[in-house]
C-alpha cells in the first residue's frame, strides 16, 4: 500500500525531490533578499512589515505554481483559467511596491524552472538599484492653504513673495465679496530654508497681518489612491 502511495505521488511529476526541494530553497533565499531590500528602502511610516512577510511568501509560492506547470502546456492554461476567475483589490500606496511585487514574480517564476543564475544575479543587480535610488531623499512636495479677509489679497501675495520669491506656485486663488483663499504649491526644503533665513515661521508672519481665517500646510505624499 506505501509503495502504491509512493509511486501515485512520483508519478505527479518528472522532477526529482532533489530539484524541487532546491526550487523552493533557492526561492526563500532570493525572497528573502527581497525581504531586506523592502525592509531598508521603505523607512518611514509607509513601510508595511505585513507586506514585506508577503513578498517572501509569494516569492515561494510562484516558484511552486512554476514547479507544477513545467512544460505542461494544458496545465499552464488551466491554471491561467483558474487564476482568472480571481479578483485583487489590494490598494498598492507606493508606487515601489508595484516593483517589489513583480520582482517577487520573476524571480518565483525562475527558481520554478531551475534557471536559478538568472534569478540570483539579476536580484542582486535589482538590489544594488533599489539600494541607490532608496536613499535619495523626496522632496516632499507641500500646499500652503491661506484664507483671510479681501482687503490683505495684496498683502498675503507679498508675504509669500518675500519668503519664496517666484519659487512659491500659485495653484488656487479663490475669492468672494468678503474673502480670499490662496493655495500654493512649495517643497518642505524650500520652507526649511526660508524660514531659517526669516528667522521666523510663514504662519506667524501671515497671522500678523489680521483678518485671517487660517493657514494651513499640507504635505503631499506619493501615495496612490483609488
């Protein structure tokens, strides 16, 4: 009967124990490759641990669909079959995880097939990039929301002239009979900067203009929204 067992199960498949154990070995090495680069070149608050766990998973197992599928023409379509009836809503919020998903992909579908000198070399090359380019800053970019009274309109457009100069992009101009609102697009360096040289904040100094309802600073982020 264990004999019976034993070769029903080889029979699945042509490739040995020894070649798929070292699909999925190689697999988890490489996702875990994948693991530490997500790891260092998401610092900050949208670094998600939860979804690093998830690439090193994924990593293994598209490198076991791969292993099943083989050469297996009418199988590889089945399966296209099967996945296509799925539906993902997983909201991606940096435009990189997109990146480390397919990275993910590729190299499952390499250990898969045994080409495991594609999958190493380019992951350490995709590395070495994601290593470079994550530790350029952003300069964030920042909207400055101003709302007062209609008689300081003048007033407000040269308070922002003398803290940004023409830097400062005027996005908005809203008005009424009684108000006006401002919104204007500046970076987190270029407010730094200015008000180090003024010696003091572009809020206070709006406030001290009076009649204003309020100023507001927002900061845009590389987030993808749905």
């Amino acid at each position: 009967m264990r004999g019976q067992i034993f070769n029903l199960i080889k029979d699945q498949t042509t490739l040995s124990w020894e070649q798929i154990a070292a699909n999925i070995l190689v697999s988890g090495i490489l996702g875990f490759l994948i693991f530490i680069s997500y790891m260092i070149s998401h610092r900050g608050t949208i670094y998600s641990k939860k979804f690093n766990v998830s690439l090193v998973v994924l990593t293994v197992l598209t490198s076991m669909v791969m292993t099943v599928i083989g050469n297996n023409v009418a199988l590889s379509l089945g399966m296209v079959g099967a996945l296509s009836i799925v539906r993902f809503r997983t909201a991606i919020k940096d435009s990189r995880d997109t990146v480390y998903i397919f990275w993910t992909i590729i190299v499952g579908i390499c250990c898969g097939v045994g080409d495991f000198i594609v999958a190493g070399i380019g992951s350490m090359f995709v590395f070495l990039l994601l290593l470079l380019f994550g530790a350029i800053k952003n300069n964030n970019r920042m909207l400055v929301i101003i709302r007062g009274g209609r008689t300081k309109e003048a007033a407000i457009q040269a308070v922002m002239f003398k803290f940004f100069g023409a830097k400062a992009i005027m996005r908005v101009k809203n008005s009424t009979s009684d108000s006006i609102e401002f919104i204007y697009e500046i970076t987190a360096k270029m407010l730094t900067q200015a008000e180090r040289k003024q010696n003091t904040g572009i809020c206070d100094e709006i406030y001290r203009l009076g009649n204003i309802e309020y100023v507001n600073t927002v900061m845009q982020n590389d987030e993808i929204s749905n």
